[in-house]
C-alpha cells in the first residue's frame, strides 16, 4: 500500500478500542474510592474522639452481622492498587522503551502493588 492510499476508508486501523477497559475501569475504581472516602468522613465527622477505639471502629463496624467496614475498605485498596496499576503500566509502555527493562519494572509494580494489598488485608482482618 503506498502512502497516498493509507488515507480515507482503505487505510489500515489497529489498536483501536483497546484502552476502553482501562478508561472505564480507572473511572470506577474512581467512584469506589471517592465513595469509600465520604463514608470515612463522616465516620470520622461523627467519632467520638481521637482514641484507639474510635479509630478501630471506623474500620470494623458491623451492618446486619456483616463486617461492612473491613469489605469497604478491603474494596477500597483493591480499587486503589487497580487504579494505580493502569497508571503506572501506561508510564512504563510511553516512556522506557527498553523492552526488557520496561518488563522488570511492570513484574517490580505488579510485585509492589501485590504486596501492599496483602499487607493491607492482613492487618486490617486481624483487628
């Protein structure tokens, strides 16, 4: 095909459509963390005080015999790590063209992220 006919309907299209999950995801897992962010503050906008106690119970209220609070915010760290993952694959796959060390760096954030999240349920369930 020369260059004059890859112009108009002929012209060969990839990639098209393939960053629509990762816009859609990135977009709820906004909404799960801008929602879990209000619930937390009017939790803390209605504590007590500023206690160990109180703080405990922001994160371990029960609703109809259901740890409401460790899911919330188990669904909130979740939602936090995907919403990074997008963000951070997308730097590595613009801007390190090294194809090996740009691999390193996306297992390295898988590793991190994985990790934190594992971290984070570990002490939030053992409360």
């Amino acid at each position: 095909m020369t260059p004059i006919e890859k112009i108009g309907p002929k012209r060969l299209v990839v990639g098209a459509h393939y960053g629509t999950m990762d816009f859609i995801a990135q977009r709820v897992t906004a909404i799960i963390m801008a929602v879990y962010t209000l619930v937390l503050l009017v939790g803390i906008l209605t504590m007590s005080g500023f206690t160990y106690a109180g703080w405990k119970n922001l994160f371990t209220f029960t609703c109809f015999m259901l740890p409401l609070g460790q899911i919330l915010a188990t669904l909130a760290i979740i939602s936090l790590a995907w919403h990074a993952w997008i963000g951070i694959r997308d730097i590595w796959m613009d801007y390190v063209k090294p194809v090996g060390l740009r691999l390193f760096l996306m297992v390295l954030t898988i590793l991190w992220l994985v990790g934190s999240i594992v971290y984070f349920v570990h002490t939030l369930w053992r409360v």
